[in-house]
C-alpha cells in the first residue's frame, strides 16, 4: 500500500514551527514533504475539512505490562489502544516482571513493538529490580534503546543513590523520570482528607509527594543537572516546580488527565476505579494542575495508562490496585481544557506530542519536512460517550466509562501508514454528564 498521502483543508497545528493555519500537508513515502513539491500520482487523498492535523501524539508514561504481566495489557493490545486515542509513539515504564532494568529486556520489548500499531520508546529502570540499593547499567540500557530512565511505581527511596543516579545517567544523556513519593506518609489508600475520613480509610498526604519533589528539585540544583517529574498531583508540589523553573533549575514535570479532571470525590462508595496512585487529590490541587497547565509550570500531559485485571480491582478498596488505564481517553478529556479555554490547541499538541519528544531527545512531536510522517487527525467537535466499545486496551479499569468526551482522534499515522482510523458511523452521540 502506498504511503504517500494529500492531507487537505485542515487546520494544521505544529507547535515546533507555531504555525496554526489552514492548509494541505503532503506525505511522499512515509515523509512529510516541502512546501511546493509534486503530488505523487499513487497518494491517497484524505479530507481534513473541520479537523486538526497534528504531530503524532506522544505518550512519555504507560505502562505495557510485557514481560510478565500479558492477561492485563501486552505490546501488541497496549499499542492499539495508543493508536485508539491518537497516539503514535509510547514511552513504556519499566515495572514488567522482569523489571526492565537491563539490554535483554529493553531488547525484547523493542522486537516485540516492530509489528506494533505504535513506536515503542522503553523507559529503562534506574536501579536493579527497582529495589533502590544498586543503579542499573545505564550504559548498557541506552545501547539497547532505553530512552529514559525511571523507578516508576516506586520511588528512589535514598537521595545519595538518586544523586548518583542525576549523573551517571547524564554521563549517557539519559534523562531521569522521578516518581515522587515519600514511603512513610504514603502509607494509605487515598488523598488525606474530609472523603477519606468519610469512608474510614488511611490518608495519603499531598506532602508525601511535595517533599520528595522538593527533594530531587534541590539534587537537581545541587548537581546542574535535570530532572523530570512524572504525574504531579498537588498544589503545593506545583508551586516548589515553579519557583525552581523561576530561578533556572532544569526540571521539567508531568500530569495526568484525572489529576485536572477528577478529586478525591470521585471514590464515592469505595469505587476502586478512582484509585491509583498519586491518588486523586482536592479541588483546590485540581484547580491548580490546570493553572500550572496553561502557565508552562507543567510541560506534558501523560496518559499514566496502568491496566489492571478486574481480579485486581473488584475487591476491598485498601486492596485493590493503583491505577487506571488512558491512553483512549486521555484525549478527550484533554480537549476538555481547549473547550474551556484554558489552552490553545497548540498548546495541546505542544503538551501531548512536542514536549514529551524533546524531553526524551526523540526524532519526533512535529510536521517538519523530512521528518517521519507520524500524524493525528483531531475531531476537536464530535462529542460523544466514552463507552466500552471505544477501549482496545485489555483492562477496563477506568473512571470514565459513561462520560461525555468533546472530540477524538479520527486518524492515526505511523510512518505515513494507517494505524488506526475511526468508523465515524459507529460513533455514539448522546447526552450524559460532561467531563
Ligand atoms: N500509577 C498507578 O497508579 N499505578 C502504576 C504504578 C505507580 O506509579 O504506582 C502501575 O504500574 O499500576
């Protein structure tokens, strides 16, 4: 099939060049053309009239769940999914069993993604078997095609080993994604507050995240070197951001769609879907997430896509396990802040795709020509309810079924190839409860 295609009237949205025009895009065998150049007679033709042309999306945190973990998500189904909602490439954290903490595996994962419906980016782990005593050997995860790494799912409990970690993965330009959590004031089920003391459950407070933030902030300055954030939840956390990005510390930091959607209300009657972890937070830490959305303080939005079986979730909340699937909605819900005029669309795709692919140095994020043509064709106003059908992930694990999301991909393009395109006839438009 040719991979040479004539994107027509839409409005094409690249934030790397900031141009936001309407316009045609022409993709030659799998590349975005100059300006000016001929029409190959075999390119398909595609009408992009009333939607949005823009770099692939890029999702820098989900989690795959392969090696170890397929009967909640694999390669294969994880990739679709990502191509469900848009996105063209992953980042895949690396807390598989085995932990993805050496070549072989990052490896595996990579063989595994060629045939997949998205470019698989593998995040390698910081320390052995993320138990936080000894670091991985970054060198030989970068020569694999590890792009990051990271302990997510745990935090680097020791600061001298996290300090290590800042410049020996420096040494391989690897950046370091942190998961931010202090063990000790972690201990419990949902954000520390009114809700959790309603339903008798152990409080974690927003402090348990905001120290060990503060914490890689000042290794970060301490050492000149950078450091990236991942999901943030809390105001206070978002202030230390900002007043360390104000006097230059190379941090950057990322949220998640159910941090600027939902609160700690969402657990309701002990709804296991609305646990993950950092856990849903106030309405005043919702409020601020937005905020530090549109001010810069906040370079990406992630899916933090964590599939988990129904065995994991339908049981005691205190039990159940953290996480909620994204990479279909995530989308949706971020358009929601375009709606509300909160962010410009290219703020938007500067946040889901050209962020997410400077910060891991990947060829990717933008519409340049010559560069690969990985692209997403955006419905900014198709409202619908997200339902079942919608998820290709195997998990089902998410607070968002029966919400009325306002737009979606249309199209997905890996390489100028077709990865996923929406039956628009199948499309449910319905009232329900907006996002
Ligand atoms: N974000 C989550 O709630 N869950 C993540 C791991 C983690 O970061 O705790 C998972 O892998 O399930």
């Amino acid at each position: 099939m040719s991979n040479s295609w004539l994107i027509v009237n839409g409005r094409i949205l690249d934030p790397a060049s900031g141009r936001d025009e309407q316009g045609d895009l022409l993709i030659i065998d799998g590349v975005f053309a100059p300006p000016g150049e001929a029409v190959p007679p075999d390119a398909g033709r595609i009408d992009a009239t009333d939607l949005w042309v823009t770099p692939g999306l890029i999702d820098m945190h989900t989690h795959l769940r392969e090696p170890g973990w397929e009967y909640k998500e694999d390669i294969r189904s994880g990739c679709q999914a990502a191509a469900a909602g848009g996105f063209t490439g992953v980042a895949c954290m690396p807390n598989t069993r085995p932990v993805n903490d050496c070549a072989a595996i990052t490896r595996f994962i990579l063989e595994k993604a060629r045939v997949a419906a998205a470019r698989v980016y593998p995040i390698g782990a910081i320390s052995q078997g993320s138990r936080g005593e000894l670091l991985a050997d970054f060198g030989e995860l970068r020569e694999a095609g590890a792009v990051a790494v990271s302990d997510d799912g745990r935090p680097v409990e020791s600061s001298q080993l996290m300090r290590r970690a800042l410049e020996y993965a420096n040494d391989f330009e690897l950046p370091v994604i942190s998961h931010c959590e202090d063990l000790g004031l972690g201990r419990g089920a949902m954000h520390e507050g009114p809700h959790a003391t309603r339903l008798g459950l152990r409080g974690i407070p927003a402090a348990a995240e905001s120290v060990m933030v503060f914490r890689d902030i000042a290794l970060a300055e301490c050492t000149g070197l950078s450091v990236h954030i991942a999901h943030v939840s809390t105001a206070q956390s978002l202030h230390i951001i900002r007043a360390a990005k104000a006097r230059g510390v190379r941090v950057t930091a990322e949220t998640a769609p159910h941090y600027f959607t939902l609160t700690d209300e969402a657990v309701g009657d002990y709804d296991t879907n609305a646990k993950m972890n950092p856990p849903l937070r106030s309405a005043d830490d919702r409020e601020a997430v937005r905020q530090a959305l549109a001010d810069g303080t906040l370079d990406v939005i992630v899916t933090d896509h964590a599939p988990h079986s129904c065995l994991e979730k339908e049981c005691e909340f205190e039990k159940a396990a953290n996480g909620i699937i994204g990479l279909e909605s995530s989308l949706g819900l971020s358009l929601c802040l375009v709606r509300d005029g909160l962010l410009s669309p290219l703020r938007l795709i500067e946040l889901m795709s050209l962020a997410p692919a400077r910060i891991l140095h990947l060829p990717a994020g933008t519409l340049a020509p010559g560069a690969a043509a990985d692209l997403t064709l955006i419905n900014p106003d198709l409202p619908y309810i997200f339902s079942e059908g919608d998820i290709r992930s195997k998990s089902r694990n998410t607070p968002f079924l029966g919400r009325r999301l306002p737009g979606r991909a249309v199209l997905t393009m890996v390489d100028g190839r077709v990865s996923y395109r929406k039956n628009l006839s199948s499309t449910a438009a319905a009232p329900a409860h907006d996002a």
